[in-house]
C-alpha cells in the first residue's frame, strides 16, 4: 500500500500579474503532521514513502503497533518484512513488557482490543494461564470470555488471579447495570399487578376512564346550563402496592457455545441482578449438549461464570425442555432464550416446545446475542421459524435488556431494534 499525501495548491497573482505556485513559496507546517499520522498507519513496510522518520514515543508506540501487526501475521518468533524484527515472541517475559507498554501508550479502549488481536492472532491463550500475565493485563469482557474457555486447562495457582479478573469485570458491569435494571423491572411489575379495589391513591386513572367509558353519562344543566357529562366507574383498576411475594418467573436459558462468550459473562451478571428482586424468581440455565442449572450460584455471578465451560456442541431442544419442565405459572413466566440458534438436536421438537409454551401463556424471547457487538453468525431459517410463532429473533445490547424484560413482563411489543432489519 502506498499512501500519497494530499495535495493542496494554491495560487496566487504576485504584482506583476504572473501566476505563482504558493506551495513552491512556502512549507506548510501541517505536512509533517500529516506524514507523521500516515507513516504511524501505514507502518514499516510504507516508510520510504512518507519520508518520516519517527523517534521518542512514536518510535515506541510504533514498535508495540509492529510487534502484533507486522511482520505479514507470522506467528511469535518470526520476523516481519520491511526491514525490521517484530513479533512478541513466545516467551511470557517479552508478552508482559508489550502489554506494560501497550498500557501506557493507549487509552484503555484501544489497550482492550489490541490484546483481543493478540489472543486470536498470535495465539497467546496459554500465556493467560500464568498468574503474572494476568496480573498484567486490561480485564473486559472479551477476556473474560477467554478465561472461561481456558478455565478446565487452568492450574491451581493461576485460578485465583483469574477469579481475582473476573470479579473485577463483572462488579464494573454490576455498577453499571444494576440500577437501571432494578428501576425499570420494579416499575414493570407494579404496573402489571393490577388490583380491582384499589385505594385512591393507588387508582390508575387512565387505564380505569378508558375501561368505563361505556359508562358516559350526560347530566343536564339546570336553570339553562350546559348539560355535563361524567364516567360512572363500574370498576377501578389500580398499580398493584409493593409487595414480597413473587409477582414473575424469569427463566435465562443460555447457549454457553463459544461464540456466545460475551452473552453469557452479560447474562450471568443480569441473573444475579434479577435473582436479588425479591418479587422475581429467577432460573439460569447454561447448556451445550448437556444442561447445567445454576441457580443456587446465582448471589455470586462469578461462581456461575466458573461453572460454564464454553464450547462443545449445542441442544437447544433439551436446554428448553428443561426449562419448560421447571414451569409452574405459565401466564406469569418469561423464558429468555440466549442463543445463536445452531442446533443440534431435533429442530422439529425445539419449535413444538416454543409453541406449546406461548400457547400456555409463557413470554418467550429470543436474543441471539446479549453484548455490544450486534448479531453474531446465527442460523437464519432458525430464527425465521421463530419468528413465525411470535418469538422473533434479534441481538439485544446490555443497555437495552431492562427495557426487553420490562416489556415481556407487561406483555407489551417488545422493543426490538431495527425491527426491519430482522429475520
């Protein structure tokens, strides 16, 4: 790739009316800046064309930049081309002072994904077994995910520095869901427990006008007024008072594929959110081909996260009948189904356990994915068929999950995004 730097020429009449190039008078000092920003992109292999050189921190930054994208993608230990040694080489040692140095050269963001691309692209899994290099690393979900796919190979020594990121990651994102969650979700179940003889303070006006209006009355005036009318209320209905009794079964049905490893670190946490409501009565369960039930782990979301064990193959139709199984109240149970839809059980009986559980008055929802990234690889006919029944299919983000339950509880139109744009 060759970058050419934009030109920008200019010109001018000078006093005896010829044509002057300004660009040929005068150095813009932008053009070192640009060249500068180009030759950071372009790296290495493109320096003869910028005719920059860099030095002090760039030169830095740029280094850490090579070690993980140069050198045409080889694997640790090889040598890039463009006249310069990169890589990270195989050795824990030189992966601790890249991510040292990545940490103080970048904002947390761009540390997060770097590491990301380093994991996937020069195979360093095994390095986050070693307590040290966990020690030095920017936890996030993604690594998290990481982890938990390592967790049955991990040595006792290293588990207690993995649990130590783990816990830090998921109380970060407890702090930032849980408010919102328990806000929206109490609101939710006050609003569908409607009570026919409510006190008046508890009277919801407008649902209680709108079912009597049957009962309009219109009073004539007296001594030439205007006549008026009035609504007789037959029936008041009113919010439902706040109470300790469960008011809703929510049941989390989590695909714990490897694909899904953001899903299940989000839903794990929202699990734990939901189980301390007192008026909800919360169910996990994470599944492959086999189906684990979590719920007595869920006051610790990171004990739930350590008792999945991401891959293998997947059997949503034994995951839902489970599920189903554990059903008691069906008018009063959400089933959120967390999946990409890859099944490998018996297609057939998983959309007959969908139907037969709408039918029974169950809310059940669809998520193909529950993380910031949007819809990952997911089958298509599956989530088609889905829809069809009245479950459609689509990716939610975190931010967005308060408000799909609060609307499954209601049972109101859930809230999907770019509703057209879905299967």
């Amino acid at each position: 790739m060759t970058a050419h730097a934009p030109q920008h020429a200019t010109q001018d009449d000078d006093e005896t009316g010829e044509t002057v190039d300004t660009e040929t008078t005068r150095a813009r000092p932008a053009d070192g800046e640009r060249m500068r920003r180009w030759r950071m992109v372009l790296g290495a292999d493109s320096a003869e064309s910028t005719g920059c050189t860099l030095t002090g921190q760039d030169a830095a930054m740029d280094g850490a930049l090579d070690a993980l994208y140069g050198g045409g993608g080889k694997k640790p230990g090889g040598r890039g081309g463009g006249g310069r040694s990169a890589g990270l080489g195989a050795s824990a040692p030189s992966v601790a002072r890249w991510l040292g140095d990545i940490r103080t050269y970048f904002p947390s963001s761009v540390v997060q994904v770097m590491q990301r691309d380093a994991i996937d692209r020069l195979g360093l899994s095994a390095l986050l077994l070693e307590p040290e290099m966990l020690e030095a690393v920017e936890a996030d979900v993604h690594l998290v995910g990481t982890l938990l796919s390592l967790n049955k190979a991990m040595p006792e020594t290293t588990k207690e520095t993995a649990r130590a990121a783990v816990r830090k990651v998921v109380d970060d994102l407890e702090k930032r869901l849980e408010s919102r969650t328990r806000a929206t979700l109490t609101g939710a179940l006050d609003r569908s427990a409607r009570i026919s003889r409510p006190r008046h303070r508890d009277i919801d006006w407008d649902r209680t006008i709108r079912a009597n209006l049957k009962n309009y009355l219109t009073i004539p005036g007296a001594d030439g007024e205007e006549a008026t009318g009035t609504v007789v209320p037959e029936r008041l209905i009113g919010y439902g008072r706040a109470s300790q009794s469960v008011k809703k079964d929510v049941i989390l049905c989590i695909d714990q594929s490897g694909s899904m490893a953001a899903s299940v670190v989000y839903a794990s946490v929202f699990g734990a959110v939901l189980a301390s409501m007192r008026t909800l009565a919360t169910r996990l369960v994470v599944f492959d081909t086999a189906v684990v039930d979590l719920t007595d782990q869920l006051d610790d979301p990171v004990d739930v996260l350590f008792g999945t064990q991401l891959g293998g193959g997947t059997d949503i139709n034994r995951a839902l009948a489970y599920c189903q199984s554990k059903i008691t109240r069906p008018a009063d149970t959400v089933v959120v189904l967390i999946s990409d839809l890859y099944e490998g059980g018996i297609r057939d009986e998983m959309l007959k356990r969908v139907a037969a559980m709408k039918a029974s008055g169950v809310q059940f929802v669809t998520l193909l994915a529950l993380s910031d990234e949007g819809a990952p690889a997911y089958d298509h006919e599956h989530a088609a068929a889905l829809g069809a029944l009245g479950a459609p299919a689509f990716a939610c983000t975190p931010d967005l999950f308060p408000d799909i339950m609060a609307a499954a509880i209601e049972k109101r139109p859930l809230p999907i995004p770019d509703k057209e744009a879905q299967p």
